[in-house]
C-alpha cells in the first residue's frame, strides 16, 4: 500500500545576482528564466523587486570571470516544498545566476520577531 502525503505549500524568499555586465535587455532573459523556472516547479511568485545593481562587498568568481558588480533580484514564491529543493538546483544551475539565498518566509517572520523581543528588551532594562 502506498502512504498518501500532502502537498505542503509554502512561501519561500528567493534572492539572486546577475553579473553586472548584464545589459537590461540580458537581465530580463534571465528574469524570464527564472520565472519560467518557478512555474516548471507548479510554482506562483508573489512578488518580484530589482533591488538594482550594486557594488559586491569581494569579488565573486565563477567561470574564470571574477564578478564585483551584480544586479540583484528579490522574488518571494508559493511553491510545494517537495519541489523546493529541485527548483533551488534549477536556479543554481542556471550559470547566468551568479549567487542566490532561497529560504522559507516563515523563518524569516520568526528572525524578525525575535529581534523585535530583543529590542522591547533591550529597552525595558534601560
């Protein structure tokens, strides 16, 4: 007999870099990409921000080329966490994504809680 799971949809924050060589024409291809990458997962994005193209903190090397500028792409995503870890390869895979983050948004609403507990504290000792 096979066990029946359920699909626990969840949403997960997605943050990548694109070279900064990247024309905008070049960078929407990759957008695309990865948008296309989020709907092969059964995935819905949310919501999608260009943070726009900042200077790197150290070089990133990948393919011979060493990176110090990169556009930055912030996507939150509803996807099937069962599909997560495979849409994360895909995304990894994808050599025009020089760097991404992807981490589930409830972690994230948990940090911020926390730090905002943290805040209360620190000034009711005050």
């Amino acid at each position: 007999m096979k066990l029946k799971t359920t699909a626990k949809i969840k949403l997960y924050e997605l943050t990548y870099l694109v070279s900064g060589s990247f024309t905008d024409s070049e960078l929407t291809k990759v957008q695309e990409a990865v948008q296309a990458l989020v709907k092969k997962h059964k995935g819905v994005i949310k919501s999608e921000d260009a943070w726009g193209k900042k200077s790197l903190a150290y070089g990133i090397r990948q393919a011979g080329k060493t990176h110090t500028e990169a556009h930055f792409i912030h996507l939150i995503v509803e996807l099937d966490s069962a599909k997560a870890p495979a849409f994360e390869r895909d995304v990894y895979l994808n050599n025009d994504v020089i760097r991404h983050l992807l981490v589930e948004a409830e972690a994230i609403e948990k940090i911020e809680a926390e730090e905002k507990l943290k805040e209360k504290l620190g000034k009711a000792e005050k």
